[in-house]
C-alpha cells in the first residue's frame, strides 16, 4: 500500500521519482507503468494499482520530453523555416502553407511546434535549430535554399522530415507544386494572344522553383513554335539595379512585346519590374504584356491582377502533412506534385505593334 504521509514534492511539481517513492515502487515500474507497459513487462495487479494511486494522489503529469523518450512519439510537427524569419503576418506568402499545415494537422490529430532559430539568422543558428527539431516526432521544411548536409544528417538518423517545394536532393521527401506545367500554360495564353518574342526574367541561382518556371517557360515556347529565341531569358542577381526604366525601354525597342517574371519569397524581380514600368511611364499591356509566375508582394496585392498562376499553397501544407505522418506510420508514398491555377488579369493583351521577329 501507498505510505500515508506525503513528503514534500520539490519544485512544486509531481515527478516519476515521487510516484514511485510513495508507491514504494522503482521509478522504472513507475515508467513502465504509466506509460502503458508497451514492452510487455510482468507487472503485478497490486503493484500497477499502487502506482495508479500514488500518482492520482500527487496529481502526476507525464512530461512530454520524458514520454517522447520512452515511446519515440509525442504526436508532435516541426514546422522550421530557413527563410531569415519565421512568417507570421497573413498577407506573407508562407502564411497559407501554415494555414493548410495547422488545418491538416489538427485533422489527423497532430499538435504543431513551429521552430524559430533560423530568425538568427547564419550557418550556426541553423544547425543548432536543425538539432532542436528533434523534439517534435518529425519535422515540415521550409524555404528556398536547403543547408543539405545537415538535413541528410537527420535523415541518416532515421528522423522523419518533408520539405514544402521540390528538392534536388535525392533523399529529402517533398510536396511541390507544378511550376513546369503552370508555366507552359502562361507561355501558351501569350502566344495565342500573338505575342512571338517573350523574356523570362528570373534571379540568377539554381533553386529548384526558378529552374522549374524556366524550363516551363521553353516548353511553352517550343509547343508555340517559338523555340529560336537565344535570349529568351534573362537572369539577375540584383533585379532593382539591373530592371531599370532604361533596361525596359531597350528590351521594349529590341522587339519583346511580353515580359514573364518569376516569384520568389522576396518579389524583387516583379517588384522591380513594375517600378522600372512606372519610372519610364510604360504601361501594361498598352505598351508591353507582364506576367508574374505566382502571385504579387504583399505590397503590391492591392494594384492590378496580373495574369499567371496561383500556387495552391495551403493544399501544399496539407500535403505535406500527410506525407509526414504517412512517414510515422511507416507508409512509403510517392512524392506529389500539385497543380497550379491560370490566373487571367489584366496584365496581357495583344501585342502593341506586330513583331514576328525574335530578339537579338
């Protein structure tokens, strides 16, 4: 039977060590006990009702750190972002990802921890915030540019993690959203509406989000018999020093008629562009066509729709999601590319004079 007299409890809270001392038990008991006894342990009636009582009486809550050691489940997501800080304004382009994350979450019974060490910002917060998600039961990934070495590091260890967007590295799980497709669908509403000498401009880097959009972009011209166009691309690290009113003018006298920009989680190059438009007193689509690979700036949200594609975002969050708990379960599932919707605004019309001559 339990002792009668309860000592007092340090720091106010009951621990395992308490049970089992009241219980007058071992504090391996006491684990195995009101943890379920999943290692099948013989354990007496008398002594599992001692423990049940002891903590009843104590009032003891399992810590959740503790219990995730003993199970390797807690029912907890990471969700980490190596963007330099964690979105949480609604009008952030990440903030739907969470809203489809939270949504699916809540739905197959997963409670969420967000991860904010990447807002630090450098190579260091990163890893140390890398370590810390091992707190969850698996872990979404966010953002653009992956630190590879240290996600493999995890996966080596058996840890389940799922990056929201396609990765080139061949052993992180992902959900991304149908760029090449998305893309090769704007390039086609161009060229019905005559335009023959279109440029992409996108940043000059290797993510997987611009070199999907491009290749959408040359299959599109290539479906619409426009694939001779040497300079068809245009690729900037510094969009609002190298888009200028000037460069928009020559690209405007050189023969393009329509202008793609891509998306990224800053908008610099759309930003960019509808400045260098203004600035030089062009505008779309009287003087040029403009299309945007996803959707505007938060800043910009209010001016104009322009015509390109939407990026299902919240349904890529709750993709993901059940792509980590598949993971949990144990369940193998092929990686799921989600379609992207044509948006038709009011960015593009016919060419503003006939050209038919790609640009040199």
């Amino acid at each position: 039977m339990p002792e009668k007299s309860q000592p007092p409890l340090r720091g106010g809270r009951a621990r395992q060590a308490d049970v089992a001392r009241i219980a007058g038990v071992s504090q391996t008991t006491v684990s195995l006990v009101l943890g379920g006894n999943r290692q099948g342990v013989v354990i007496q009636e008398a002594t599992q009702a001692r423990v049940r009582e002891a903590a009843k009486a104590l009032g003891y809550v399992p810590d959740p750190a503790a219990r995730r050691l003993a199970t390797s489940q807690n029912n907890l997501l990471g969700v980490f972002s190596f963007t330099a800080t964690f979105p949480t304004a609604m009008e952030h382009s990440y903030y739907p990802f969470l809203v489809g994350i939270e949504q699916e979450a809540a739905e197959q019974g997963y409670d969420l921890v967000l991860f904010t060490g990447s807002s630090a910002g450098g190579a260091g917060a990163r890893r140390q915030a890398l370590d810390r998600v091992r707190l969850a039961d698996g872990c979404l990934i966010l953002g653009r540019h992956l630190p590879a070495t240290q996600l493999h590091q995890l996966i080596e260890d058996g840890f389940p993690v799922v990056h929201i967007g396609r990765s080139a590295e061949p052993d992180v799980p992902w959900v991304g959203a149908d760029y090449v497709a998305a893309t090769a669908e704007v390039v086609r509403h161009l060229a019905e509406l005559g335009h023959r000498t279109i440029l992409l401009v996108r940043e000059d880097d290797e993510a997987l989000p611009s070199s999907d959009r491009e290749l959408g972009f040359r299959t599109g011209l290539a479906a619409a018999g426009l694939r001779r166009q040497p300079k068809a691309v245009f690729r900037t690290a510094t969009p609002e020093s190298d888009i200028t009113a000037d460069w928009v003018r020559a690209k405007i006298a050189s023969g393009i008629t329509a202008i793609v920009a891509e998306e990224t989680d800053s908008g610099a190059v759309w930003r960019a562009l509808v400045k260098a438009l203004d600035e030089a007193g062009l505008r779309a689509p009287h003087d040029v066509s403009i299309a945007l690979l996803g959707s505007p700036p938060a800043d910009l949200a209010g001016d104009r729709i322009p015509t390109g594609f939407d990026i299902p975002r919240a349904d890529l969050g709750a993709a993901a999601v059940r792509m980590l708990a598949a993971q949990l379960s144990g369940i193998d599932r092929p990686q799921p590319l989600v379609h992207c919707e044509f948006r038709l605004g009011m960015t593009t019309g016919v060419p503003a004079k006939a050209d038919n001559t790609p640009a040199h």
